[in-house]
C-alpha cells in the first residue's frame, strides 16, 4: 500500500508516540496498556482528524478550492481541526454545527472547540439535528460558487476514504512502532463514531499483515449501524490503496454499550475514566470519543474480558479542548 500515490500536505507531527501506561497498568491489576498518542498530532491542540486532513487538504489544494466546507457537532473536534487547516493553509472555511445534545448549557455552546472555532475564523452556521447535511453542504457549496468561490467539501469527521487514508498510515505506523519497540500487542482499542478512524486503521494494519483485532468502542450508534458503517468505509477505502479484500466483515467489531443516554451525553463511566488517566498518567482525554472509550477498555479490565490479553494498545484520538464545554457537569471530587 503506497500511500505517497495521493494528494497530500503536512500537517501533523508524525510519528506520533507510543507510550507505556505503567500506573494504569498496576490500578487496574490487567494488562500491559500503552497510549498510542494521536492527541500529540500538533494542529489546534492535536486530534485524530490532523491524519486525515493531510490527505483531504491535500485533495482540496490540488482541486483549486478556495474554500472548505464541513459539519460536525457543535463541540466537534474535527471541525475545530479544519477550521485550524484552512487558516494554515490560506482557505476560508465554512462550518455546519449540528445541535446534537439535548439541553446544552452556555459552556457547551460557547467554549471548548467553539471557541477555537472563532479563535480560527471559521463561519458557523448552526442547524438543527437530523438535519439533512449532504444535502445542507450541497447548499452551501452552491453558494460559495455563485460567489465566484471554489469550495471542497468534506464530510463530518473526514470520513470517506479520502480522509480515512490517514488511518490507513496509522495503521502502518504502529505496526512499525511495534516491531521497534519489540512488542508483542494482543489488541488495539479505539473510540468508534464517524468511522474514518475505525476503517482506516482496520485497513492499515490488515493491509500491512497483522491479525491483531481492534475492538472499536461506540460514542454514537447501535452496534449493528456502526459496524456495518465502517466496513462500507473499510471496503472502500481497501479498493482505493489496492488492497480489495483485506478487511473481513468479522474484523469490525463495535461496542456500543458505553454512549449512555447518547452522543456528547456525560456518563458516570466516562467521568471515572477521564479522572483516572488524569490522576494517574497526567492524561486528558475527551468526554465525547476517548472518554467512553476508555471506559469501555476499563470495563473489558475489570470484567475479565481481557484476560487473554498481555498487552492492549489504547488510541487516544485527542479532543481535550472539549472538557472546559462540560466543565460544569464532570464530577470531580
């Protein structure tokens, strides 16, 4: 798989580091864990999506736009990520802000990634939930070009293959970073929502000929919706690196047992975990994504689901900004 065959710009810190846990380790009396530290990318705090816009800029820059096009959750990391690119990059940028949570207080609404987003420039429309995106982005596109702008959409989260390449080289990545490091891993646990991520580094490591499962934790939809998703995306983003086939049906696996009352909705488990890696390791980690996933990977610990397992690595796919939006629901005594 060559990925120097597409579009790309720079502009993460690559390769991001591999760290032992070795506290959380002991806290929890399972496995050796390590922090795969995707939140170390360096664009606007850092983040997952920093991967996939090195190839989506990329495309958008040999495409001719002027003007990025994007949507995401009010407290989106990826939107406060590519409002950052197109600054970088010289783009103007046009964002599309779902109001996914149920009664958002005046922090969530204005602090955290939003604020970044302002910080950036970026001009936010807000929309209302279930909102018909492709459809609104289309809109939006219509209008920059009438305005004699060139506009490139990209969708939520990155997530189509284009974006998902970035995954994919994360997936290479680690398999690297294990062979140096001499490390025999018996799982990968990420945060699963838009898919990119998920799908990218399934190709990525099944491409590159390692078995290794990845267990994906769900921050949004039922198992069955989710995996279904990123095996699309997987299937996809397999047919365009020229890897057809590499990623079986059955290496999706979803758990989607961690979201709570639903998507950017705090859960008790999230709350334990964001306070134990902090406390613990220094870490910080979202409430949104790696908050429950996280809680899903202790959860497997404790439960004894893991139990094969001698040594689990953990992605942490960034989006710290987004505590100071539930500052006033994480509990932290």
């Amino acid at each position: 798989m060559q990925l120097s065959q597409f579009p790309r710009i720079a502009l993460a810190h690559l390769p991001t580091p591999l760290e032992p846990m070795p506290r959380l380790s002991e806290h929890l009396g399972g496995p050796q864990i390590y922090v795969k530290r995707d939140d170390c990318t360096g664009l606007a705090t850092g983040g997952n999506k920093t991967r996939k816009l090195e190839f989506s800029m990329g495309e958008a820059l040999q495409e001719g736009a002027d003007t990025i096009i994007t949507v995401g959750a009010v407290q989106s990391n990826h939107v406060r990520q590519t409002a950052a690119a197109a600054c970088k990059l010289g783009l103007k940028c046009e964002v599309l802000l779902e109001h996914r949570v149920q009664h958002p207080s005046d922090l969530y609404k204005n602090s955290g990634n939003v604020l970044l987003d302002r910080i950036f420039g970026a001009n936010l429309r807000e929309y209302d939930k279930g909102t018909d995106f492709d459809a609104a982005m289309a809109d939006v596109a219509s209008e920059v070009t009438t305005a004699g702008g060139t506009p490139y959409i990209i969708p939520g989260g990155a997530s189509n293959a284009v974006g998902a390449l970035g995954y994919v080289g994360c997936g290479l990545e680690l398999l690297q970073q294990f062979s140096e490091q001499a490390l025999a891993v018996d799982h990968i646990v990420t945060a699963t929502g838009s898919a990119g991520t998920h799908a990218g580094l399934a190709v990525g490591i099944r491409g590159g000929g390692s078995k290794l499962p990845i267990l994906g934790i769900g921050v949004n939809a039922a198992q069955d919706v989710q995996e279904e998703r990123v095996y699309k995306l997987a299937c996809e983003t397999a047919d365009l690196v020229g890897a057809p086939g590499s990623v079986a049906r059955d290496d999706i696996i979803a758990d989607c047992n961690y979201i709570g009352p639903g998507y950017g909705e705090p859960t008790e488990s999230m709350n334990e975990a964001v306070l134990m890696l902090a406390r613990l390791e220094g870490l910080l980690f979202d409430p949104v994504y790696s908050g429950k996933a996280l809680a899903g990977m202790i959860d497997y610990i404790r439960s004894g689901r893991f139990d094969h397992a001698k040594t689990i690595v953990f992605l942490h796919t960034g989006g710290a900004a987004g505590l100071f939006a539930y500052a006033d629901t994480l509990k932290l005594d």
